[in-house]
C-alpha cells in the first residue's frame, strides 16, 4: 500500500510516556563544502568574463620602437 503525503511520521515514547518525533526530522542539513566550491568556481567564471569584456573594450596600443640612431664619428 502506497502512503499518502500527508500521513502522519512514525513517533517514538519517552520514557515519560510523552509522543515525539524521531530526532531527524525538521532538523536543518549541515553545511555542504561542495556548495561553497561551485560558488568560488562561478565566481571565477564571472571574473573571466569580466576581464575579457574590458579587455576586448581597450584594446592594447601598439607603441614602435625607437631604433638606435648610429653614433656619428669625429672627423
């Protein structure tokens, strides 16, 4: 038999006779380290991109160099 959404969680006695939940549910999930490496990842991403549109913006001027004007000799 398939259980619906909305039956109720199993509950456990305390010695006290009081009804609880079991100690997992509602509880929040820890912090996940992959999450925090996407974000660095995607924020990298956005650095590159932001980069490579300024530079494609200003691009970089040539500037000729000055040749080496030969040393007259003394008469």
């Amino acid at each position: 038999m398939m259980k619906h959404a909305l039956t109720p969680l199993p509950t456990t006695e305390n010695p006290t006779g009081e009804q609880r939940k079991p100690a997992n549910v509602g509880r929040k999930k820890g912090f996940r380290p992959w999450l925090l490496i996407w974000l660095a990842f995607a924020l990298q991403v956005a650095a590159w991109v932001f980069w490579v549109k300024l530079a494609s913006k200003h691009p970089v001027q040539e500037v000729p160099l000055v040749t080496a004007q030969p040393i007259p000799k003394k008469p």
